[in-house]
C-alpha cells in the first residue's frame, strides 16, 4: 500500500500541489495526465529521487519520506528503458543483485518476461518492446514491494504497444506487486487501470473507477481530456421526477440528473450517440435531427459531426449499413443516462 499525504514539492518554476493519494496492495493505479502534470516528478518523489517539501509518503505502513531510494523496495521503469549498452541483456538483468542470489532469479525472471533467448545480446540489437521488456525484468529481479512505470510504452509502435499492455497486464497479475504507471494515453488507462487519477497542473483533480472518472468527470478540463467531445453549456428548464429539460440555444436535451434550475454544462460522450435514418422507438429519450458536415477516419472507428455541432463515434459497419454521406440529414439518439450534468 503507498499512502501520500498533503504531498508539495517544487521543481524550477513547477510545483506538486497538495498530493493526497492511496494505492491499494497489489493495486494497479494509473495516473493519467497530460504532458508537464507533474507525473514523473511525483514517481521520482515516491522513489525517493526527491524529497518533498512538505507532507509524507507511506509504504506498506511504514514512514518513507526520508528514507533513500535504495532502502524503499521500489522498481522504477522510465520510457527510454535505460539499460546500460555496455551490459549484455543477462548482465541488465542482474544489475543490483547479489552475487549469490543472482543466477536463479535472473533466470526466473527473464523466463517469465519471455527474454531468455535474449541473454547473450547487447541492447543496441533490440527492438524497443524488447529494450522495455528487460528494462521491467531488471525492475522486477530485485523482487520490489512497489513498481513504478513512467510512460513505459511511449517510446513504441502501436502493435508493440498493444502487446506489452497484455504482458504488464499478466506480469501484474502473476506477481501482485502494487503498481503505479503514468501515462497520457485514455487506452492504457482503460485496459490495464484498476482505479486511475486523473492529474493536471501538479494537482490530482479526480480519483475513480475507469467508469466513472470517464463518463462522470468533475470538471470540464477533466471531461475534455478523457475524451468526452460533446461539452454543451446550456440552462436546465425544468426537472420532473429527476429528468432535467435542458435548453442549448441549439437544442433542447433530457438528462438524468438532481440538479434543477440554472445554468449547467452537459457532457456526452462521442460513443453514446447512435444514428438512424428515420425516427426510431426506442429507449433513447433524445433524438436530434441534423445533417452531417464532418466525416473523419481515425483507424477502427469514424468520427462523425453534425451541423448542430453533436459529435459520435461510429463502427465502419454502421457507416457502410446506414450509408451515411456528408450533407445527409440524419437522427442523432441518446439516453436520458448518458448525458452528464455539472451545474454552473
């Protein structure tokens, strides 16, 4: 268990700002932030890299703030993996071991990394999934209470990366060491995080469930970048038996919610919306007429907006079916649920 409390530490003209966080044993935690939030500078602080300026770090119940890196049981893995290229894969591997100890757990280690036929090289021979892999087994050879991963799969393709999301996933779940991986990737967030704060400006702004920080944000700067594209201002008309009318300018909206009058910002996430040609019966409790003037690929799903300034992620099967075109006019469903309020 890692426990922060009231966490400060300035760094140049930047500054963590009132830090308050526990990880659970054998968690996996990710802070997902964008780049300059602070997320190495608060990893290297847990380390034990820098000492805070105020408040404390806990691990396993024990007072760490001033205890030195090397007495916290903590493996650290940076984007560029920095393995020494002097050293064979083997050599990295055992790198801060005892002699003694050494040989069994390097081999054990490498064995469940699925490195061992890389023992004999030398990293400038590895591809960059590689590099990471032994990065973490170097990491994990010590046999650390805590694993800490900064960026880990940043520096590497798109297919690499979705493999190594799987190996942390299984190395995770085969060790059970609590872990912290920051990253600025939703994707990483969604298939590996059992809980994620979102942190911005040096600050955790939202602690949660994936499911909840991503379909209920706080804020809006929370919802803009966990990937909510609809972000509507708007006044709540009414409210009968927790169903809010609320009115756009543009267009008039139901939402759950126990807000009742006053301004409000609704959010909707993109992959909520569905289209239809025709005016369809069905659960979805708003159905908006538009035409489309946006059509964009972004590799398994489309992009689509409409002129009333929605936005939906549709499938290319769902595209091709509907057979939707730029200037085609078109319903725009969603549920009463899937509409977020934040109250102004």
């Amino acid at each position: 268990m890692i426990t922060i409390k009231n966490l400060y530490k300035s760094w140049g003209d930047f500054s963590l700002k009132n830090i308050n966080l526990e990880v659970k044993g054998k968690e996996y935690f990710i802070v997902l932030g964008p780049t300059g939030a602070g997320k190495t500078l608060l990893l290297e602080t847990i380390a034990g890299f820098h000492i805070p300026d105020k408040g404390e770090i806990w691990i396993n119940g024990e007072d760490m703030t001033y205890i030195p890196p090397e007495k916290r049981r903590i493996g650290f893995v940076y984007q560029d993996y920095l393995l020494f290229p002097h050293l064979t894969v083997r050599e990295n591997v055992k790198f801060g071991l005892k002699s003694r100890e050494s040989q069994g757990r390097v081999k054990e280690v490498m064995k469940q990394l699925g490195i061992s036929h890389l023992a004999d090289r030398y990293p400038e021979t590895l591809s960059g999934g590689e590099q990471q892999k032994v990065a973490l087994a170097r990491a994990l050879a010590t046999e650390p209470s805590i694993l800490l991963l900064d960026e880990p799969l940043a520096a590497i393709d798109q297919r690499t990366r979705e493999y190594l999301r799987e190996e942390l996933k299984r190395v995770h779940r085969e060790a059970g060491i609590t872990t912290i991986h920051v990253t600025h990737d939703r994707t990483e967030a969604v298939v590996l995080a059992d809980r994620i704060g979102v942190m911005m400006n040096g600050e955790i702004k939202q602690i949660g469930m994936v499911p909840n920080v991503f379909n209920k944000p706080l804020n809006e700067e929370i919802a803009g970048f966990v990937g909510v594209e609809n972000i509507l201002k708007g006044e709540i008309l009414e409210n009968k038996n927790g169903v809010a009318l609320i009115d756009t300018g543009k267009l008039k909206i139901y939402a759950v919610t126990n807000h009742e009058r006053g301004e409000a910002a609704l959010l909707i996430r993109p992959e909520d919306i569905f289209f239809s040609k025709n005016l369809l019966r069905s659960s979805a409790r708003n159905n908006i007429k538009g035409r489309i003037v946006e059509i964009t690929y972004l590799g398994t799903i489309f992009r689509v907006k409409m002129d009333n300034g929605l936005v939906a992620f549709i499938t290319k099967r769902s595209l091709e079916e509907l057979k939707l075109e730029i200037g085609e006019a078109v319903y725009a469903s969603f549920k009463a649920t899937a509409v977020h309020v934040l109250k102004s």
